[in-house]
C-alpha cells in the first residue's frame, strides 16, 4: 500500500493522471517485495489548472464525478485508491452489479459493504475518506502519507528497499566419513578415474530455442543472426529494419555493428569484401508491455501489444505512424486515435498501415496514392480513417504491399485495393488461361474489391502476399499461386511469359505449401515439413544461394542439424527473414 502511495504521489507531482488505477494494473516482482503500478496507457497530462473530461477506465473503479460527466483531477485517482485499498481488505470490489446502470447508481450513491471490524478503526476510517463522494473531501497524497498508519512504513521503506538479505552460513558439527582417494560423491567421480579432465563435467549444449536467418542485401547465402537464447515466433524485415517477436513479448532488432568496430572491414590482402555481420538487441524502455506482433515499413516499424493497443515508430513521412504529423520518433508511442478498439492485427507497406480490431473494424492511414488505404479516394492521411469493408464480408487478416492492400476474410476470400499493375491483385475479370480484353483491364482500385481472376476468386486462400510488381497466394489445399510481372521470373513458370493471368507455380506439385512472402522480384515459399524455396531474380543473394536467376522453385538450404519448422517468414526489396524452431521427437514419459 506503501509504495503504491509513492507511485502515485510521484506521478501526480507530474501533473498525470492514471485514469485506470485497479488491482490488475498493481505489479509485484518475484520476490513479491517491489510494487509498481503498470499500464499508463490511458493516461493524462494537465497543466497546472486544468481538469480532464473524457469517460476512460474500469466502470468498477470510475469516480462520481466521472459517472456524471463532470470535470475531474488528481481526485478521481484517490477515489480508484480507495476501491483497491477496499479491495485488498475485503477480498471483492467496492461497487459491483450487473449491468452498467446499476454499477453507476451504487457509484453515485456511495452504497458499499462496510469493511471487516477486525482491522483498525484509522484503516476503516481512511477507505471511508478516500471513498467521499465530494471530491474536496478526498484527502490528498500528501495528508495520507502522513496519518501514523502509514508514515512509519514509509519511512523503513527507503531503507529496506533494494538492502541485501543475508544469511549466516551454519557449519557442520560432526565431519563426514573420510571417503576414498579419487572419489568426490557423485557421477563425475566415475569420469575422473578414467583419466578425464578433473574440472566440472559440463553438460551438453542444448540446441537453441529458435534460428533467425537472414539473406538479401548483399548475403548471398542464409546468415545465422545472433541472438540471446530465446525463442522468436515471428520476424518482419523492412527496407533497412530486421524485427522479430518474442515469446515473452519482447521486441528484438538486428542491426549492423557502428563504423570503426570491425564489422565489415577488409583485411588487408584480402579480394572478397566479409560478410555483413549483425548485432541483436531487445527494444529497451518497454517494461511491462508484451509485444505479440511487429510490422516493418521502410524506414518505420509498428507494434501490436497483447492489449490491443498499436505503437508506432521511426521515420514519420506521409504520416505513416499514425500521430498526425509527419515527426519522426525513435521509441514506440501509442496510436492515440485507436485507444478505444481493441486491435488484433497490424501490417504495413512502404508508406501505409493497415490494422484489425476484433470486431473486424479496419483502419487504415499513411500515404494514399492509387487508392491503396481503401478509402476512396487518393489522399494521404497522418491520422488512422475507418476502413468502409464491403457489407457480408468479415475481414479476417490484412496484408499491404508497396502501393496496394489486401484483406482476407471469413471464408478464404481476398478483397485488394490500390495498384493493379499487371494484375498484381488478381482484380482483372479471368477465367483460367484467359487474356482481358485491354480496355477491360483494372489498373487501380480506390475502395476494397473483391478478387476476379480464377481460379482466386473461388479457391479458399490461406495465405498472400503482397511484392512490388507481383503477388502470390497459398490456397487451403496448399496449392501456390502467383500473378503479376514476371519479369525476372519471379511467378516460378517454365517460361517468362507476360500474362495478366495467375497461375500454378510450377515444381511444387506434391508439396503442400502453407506460406509464402514476396520481395521486389523474388518469391519464397515454405512446405509444410519446413521445406524453404526461392525463384526469381538472384542478384544481391536474393534466393539464399550462389545463383542467377531462377525462374522455378529451387530449395534454400539452411545450417540445421536438427528436424525443424519455419515459424515465420518476411520479405521486403531484395531482403529476407525467416524464424525457425527445432522439432524434437523426445518420447512421452509414461
């Protein structure tokens, strides 16, 4: 209780207000000794006089004054002080009912179930003052921290937190029994009598809990990126950016190393310049926020938390973090705008957003040109705009491109908007084989269409994805497909033809595919027993291997002894990132 005083006196002393103070957002660590309140992501900043207006929070813990749509301050947080002080001594909340109008009455009412006779009549007498239906009658932090119920723990509060707890080591009374020349109790004695080293036996290296491989850019062939031993689930490549997830929620980047510190740098007599090398590192400044998606633009990055809320940040051209502005930002920092929906899915393209909630409401901002934000119309928007989604159509998964837009919904069915070149979306009219007549071509799309080109516009579709001048699709059956230029061979058929109609990659027949991810001019693709494939073009080490171009699907090789699955695949220009995990048939114990 003590230190959640101090917290909320120090952010108050700031001219914050938390706004959603609860027993959920009240962290212990795990030696259960530090308390910090988390998840400021509701919260306000006044100036020195003003009050805040706006209906946010818990209804279990609201104010009066909020309840009535009243101005309000630092007050309405003490009274949230008193339902959690309430809480943690009786063991339920305060004001309960329900429905809403209910809850809001016992609120206005300050109708409550006195608390338990056998704690103090002082901490009885303090819930009763910080539950005060007037405001004014709150007392503050100040006059709190000072009752002799809470100044003594306050004042052994400095000195105990962060103090060392130490424990005499007891000695023992009575020496073992003398034990033989050689032996030490336990299996490594057996080791040492057979002439191995005397040091400690070390155990084997377990594999790692996931691989992230990079190539692209120069990389010829798949690099291992280091990383700490943690498990990555998901990776996202940008223009210069390699993002991957966590299973903890944490945000780690992969960066080249600073000049001057040997990454990089030719040794004298040698004819080939070394291999880029990279140096991890987790997002810093994040605490108490779990990352479960991440998405790479050029030049920019959002992330997705496990509330629902998207942060955006980085280069902050055509208004693509979503801020209303065109600033760049080096951390995360909320999208304000979409506080009050609860995202599930967020993608990104060159310069635009889109993003998911779980009521299947799409928004979408960022550069506008070619009609690629969905929204009718050409115009770029800083700020996230609802996306109008065709009426029967529930969007399940959104997926952008360099200047187009793609969503799946319920039963396998893709809607695209943006450019249409060389039918890159699939929204020319086509039976299979067929050529459009050219003055029925689509070139563009302001709004959200449904998909014409067979067989997309009946096949049930797992997977898409979005490159500069082409695309390509996994169906449910596991089939891929792919449509758009193939100019370097990137659709993987037999022959470079120039056709606006999609079809069948050629090679894979009889290997179920269950991913896919387009680059610039390159298509890779992933089986489902971890299979990797690559076509396209093959300058710059954009198939993983030392060759040129290759119009079919040939196999990536990657550096794993063990069975493993791709978890994660992402292509961006001429890069690629893919996540993979071991796959261990250890026995079932019985």
């Amino acid at each position: 209780m003590h230190q959640i005083l101090l917290a909320l006196h120090h952010v108050h002393t700031h001219l914050i207000l938390h706004r959603d103070l609860k027993t959920q957002n009240i962290l212990l660590d795990k030696h259960r000794m530090i308390v910090k309140i988390g998840d400021f992501g509701i919260s306000k900043i006044l100036s020195s006089k003003s009050k805040a207006y706006t209906v946010v929070g818990t209804p279990c813990y609201i104010s009066p004054e909020l309840c009535e749509g009243k101005p309000y301050n630092q007050k309405s947080d003490i009274w949230a002080l008193g339902c959690v002080l309430y809480e943690l001594a009786s063991l339920k909340r305060a004001f309960e009912a329900a429905n809403l109008p209910a809850l809001v009455l016992k609120i206005m009412s300050g109708t409550f179930a006195p608390i338990s006779d056998r704690y103090s009549p002082e901490l009885r007498h303090l819930v009763l003052s910080l539950l005060s239906l007037e405001p004014a009658q709150r007392p503050p932090l100040s006059h709190i921290m000072a009752q002799p119920l809470c100044i003594r723990a306050l004042l052994n509060l400095h000195s105990d937190v962060g103090s060392v707890r130490m424990r005499r080591a007891e000695k023992s009374l009575a020496p073992g029994p003398p034990m033989a020349p050689g032996s030490t109790g336990s299996r490594v004695t057996s080791a040492r009598c057979r002439g191995i080293s005397r040091g400690p036996v070390r155990p084997a290296i377990p594999p790692p809990l996931s691989s992230v491989y990079a190539w692209g850019g120069g990389l010829s062939v798949p690099l291992r990126l280091p990383m700490l031993n943690t498990e990555v689930v998901q990776v996202s490549a940008g223009r210069t950016q390699k993002a991957g997830v966590t299973r903890s929620g944490r945000l780690i980047l992969w960066e080249a190393p600073p000049l001057g510190t040997g990454g990089g740098t030719l040794l004298p007599g040698a004819v080939e310049l070394p291999q880029p090398q990279f140096v991890s590192r987790f997002l810093e400044g994040q605490s108490g926020v779990t990352i479960k998606h991440v998405a790479c633009g050029d030049l920019f990055t959002a992330c997705l938390t496990d509330r629902g809320i998207i942060m955006t940040f980085g280069s902050g051209s055509n208004g693509c973090l979503g801020h209303g502005n065109l600033t760049d930002i080096s951390q995360p920092t909320i999208v304000e705008a979409l506080l009050g929906y609860e995202m599930v899915q967020v993608a990104c393209g060159a310069s635009h957003v889109l993003a998911l909630s779980t009521d299947g409401e799409l928004f979408a901002w960022g550069r506008g040109d070619g009609g690629r934000l969905g929204l009718g119309t050409r115009e770029s928007h800083s700020c996230p705009q609802q996306v109008p989604v065709p009426l029967g159509q529930e969007a399940q998964r959104v997926v952008c491109g360099i200047d187009s837009s793609m969503i799946l919904t319920l039963p396998g069915r893709a809607l695209a908007c943006g450019s249409n070149r060389f039918n890159k979306l699939g929204l020319d009219h086509l039976s299979l084989d067929e050529e459009p007549d050219p003055h029925q071509q689509v070139e563009e799309a302001l709004s959200f269409t449904p998909l014409g080109s067979a067989p997309l516009d009946r096949e049930p579709l797992l997977c898409v994805d979005l490159g500069t001048a082409h695309s390509a699709a996994v169906t449910a059956s596991g089939d891929c497909y792919t449509f758009g230029s193939n100019q370097h061979g990137q659709l993987g058929t037999s022959s470079r033809r120039a056709s606006r109609a999609p079809c069948r990659v050629q090679g894979l027949e009889g290997i179920k595919m269950v991913m896919v991810a387009c680059g610039d001019a390159f298509t890779v693709a992933i089986g489902a027993e971890g299979e990797v494939y690559s076509w396209g073009k093959g300058a710059r080490g954009r198939l993983g291997r030392r060759d040129e171009d290759a119009g079919l699907p040939r196999p990536v090789q990657l550096d794993e002894t063990l069975p493993y699955m791709v978890t994660s695949v992402s292509c961006c220009h001429g890069n690629t990132l893919l996540a993979v995990r071991s796959v261990t048939d250890e026995p079932v114990p019985p």
